[in-house]
C-alpha cells in the first residue's frame, strides 16, 4: 500500500500540465479502488491534487475526477 502511494504522490509531483494532473488523479482513484482508504484518497486531493492544480494555473478544479462516497 504504501509503496503504492509513493508512486502516486511522485505522478503528482511531475505533472506539468493540467491534462497530466487529470491522469494522475485518475491513478489516485484506482490507488483509492484497491485500498479503499478514503480518508488517505480525500486528503491526497485536498492537498496535493488542489496544490498543484492551483500551481499550474487551474481554473475550475471541478473538471477533475473525484471520487465521492455517500455514507449511509
């Protein structure tokens, strides 16, 4: 899992472009797919997805994939 995680946080980190950032978090959700911690999945997104969404001049962070879990 952890293993894992690091290569998505590093995926993250080399994003240059808005589309490659779509790409990272898209593997961020299948990351979330076969650990299903979304706790770890929310907050990933929270800061470093929104980060360097923000860094690279983002407009509307809408336009990526998140993954939102209705608790019951």
């Amino acid at each position: 899992m952890i293993k894992d995680y690091y290569k998505v946080l590093d995926v993250i980190d080399s994003c240059k472009t808005i589309q490659q950032l779509e790409s990272a978090t898209k593997m961020l959700g299948f990351w979330y797919d076969k650990h299903l911690d979304y706790q770890i999945y929310t907050k990933t997104f929270l800061n470093q997805i929104k980060n360097k969404f923000l860094e690279l001049n983002g407009e509307d962070i809408a336009t990526l994939p998140y993954k939102s879990v209705k608790i019951n």
